[in-house]
C-alpha cells in the first residue's frame, strides 16, 4: 500500500502557492517546449506552432471549466452564473479540456491556413508530446488528492486518513510513465503521419474506461460515467485514425 502525502502550501513572500500548480504549470511549459522543438525537426513555422500552443491551452483551460460545471454542477451554474469565471467554483475536467483544446487547436489551424496534411502532422506531433506534459498535471492531481477511488487494500491504493483506497490522479500518472516509455520506444523508427495520435486516443481511452469503474460512489450515471462515454469515444477515435494511417500506408 502507497503512503498518504499531504500538500501543503509554499510561502513566496506575500503569495501561497500549492504543489499542484506548480506542477500544472511545469507540466504545460514541458509539453510547449516539446511540441515546439519536434514540429522545428519537421519545418513547422515556429510562429504558427507557438500560436497552435496558445490556443491549445486557453480553449483548453476554458472548455475544461465549462464542461465541469455543466456536467458534474448544473446547479451551481444555474444560481451563479458568476461561477463561470472563477475556477476555484466548479474545477475542472480533463476530458472537457482535452474536447475543447483540440477543438480549438483545430479551428486555429485551419484559420492559419494550414493543409489537411499538415494538420495531421500537428496533431501527431502533440499527441507524441502530450503525455510528457499530462504527467505533470496528474503529479499535482495526485499530490491534491483530488481524484478519489473506491475503497481497496491493494497494492495500488493509497492509505488515506479515512482508510485505504484508491487515488486516480496517481494511478494515472503511473500509466502516463508507461506511455512515455512506450512512445520513446516507438519513437525509434520513423512512424507515418497520425500513428502517435491514433495510438494515444486508442490506449487511453480503454485506460480512462477502466479506471473510472474505480472511482468514488457518486458519479453521475448516464448508463455509464461521463468519463466511460468521453473514453470510448476517444478509443473510437483513436481506433478509426490508426485505420486510416495503416490504410494509406498500405496504399503507398
């Protein structure tokens, strides 16, 4: 069993900053400084790849907001409609900004002017970076202890002040070490255009499908978690763009 870490706050003259943004902010700097130096190797105009990171992260950031407060709090939006401005009312949620940031990025470099093919390769080239900079935001997410899974006394849980049980935010971050393993490994050979993308949309989403049957009582249901459905649908995703890749290989 894992031990329970508690985060505590650091004073920097007058501010009080947590672990946790520190981290998501360690982690965005990675994935921009990753994203920018694989699309220079590929000639990728420096300008329009910064621009495609900002707006990654700004749709990114909102949509995650929006989509917490309107799937997991309606409520809270309806009475206080304030609430849509403030992070610290609602949160955030992943899927909601992984949904709205590619979103975004897309509609960005479309208005750029970028071709089809292009785009697939910003893509791919994000998809290769992502997990390295997700790594850090599920470090903060697992310092935060604010993913809570059921009540287990396995190896994986984590032994919480109420009692063991499971810590999402770290068992994710565990997968995401293994995923940049997998894409440094694969990274190796030359890989055709949307393999990182497919690949990653594919294993992730069957990995959020699962690790949301261990989540803490109390999600909402429709059939299934709104994360199951945002899972199977990235795993479809995923599955139609390796597909697509091998099909045109195959072509070739």
């Amino acid at each position: 069993m894992l031990p329970y870490v508690e985060q505590h706050a650091i004073a920097i003259g007058p501010l009080r900053v947590y672990p946790f943004g520190l981290l998501v902010v360690a982690g965005i700097a990675t994935g921009m400084a990753m994203l920018c130096a694989r699309s220079a190797k590929r000639g990728f105009n420096p300008d329009t790849t910064l621009r495609f990171c900002a707006t990654l992260i700004f749709c990114g950031l909102a949509g995650s907001h929006l989509l917490r407060l309107l799937i997991f709090e309606p409520a809270l939006l309806f009475h206080n409609p304030r609430a849509l401005l403030s992070f610290q009312q609602g949160g955030i949620y992943s899927f909601g900004g992984l949904l709205t940031g590619l979103a975004g990025g897309y509609l960005y470099l479309r208005w750029a002017g970028e071709s089809a093919g292009r785009i697939w390769q910003h893509f791919d080239n994000l998809a290769f970076a992502f997990p390295f900079a997700w790594a850090f935001g599920r470090a903060g997410c697992a310092i935060a202890h604010d993913h809570l899974g059921s009540r287990s006394t396995s190896l994986l849980a984590v032994r919480f002040p109420d009692g063991p049980r499971y810590d999402l935010g770290l068992i994710e971050l565990f997968f995401m070490l293994l995923v940049i393993a997998l894409f440094l490994w694969l990274d190796r050979q030359v890989r055709p255009t949307g393999f990182f993308l497919g690949t990653f949309l594919s294993i992730y989403g069957l990995f959020r499908i699962w690790l949301d049957s261990l989540h803490e009582p109390g999600v909402p249901h429709f059939l299934l978690t709104p994360d199951q459905w945002f899972g199977i649908a990235a795993f479809l995703a995923g599955a139609a763009v390796l597909f697509h890749v091998e099909r045109h290989r195959v072509r070739r």
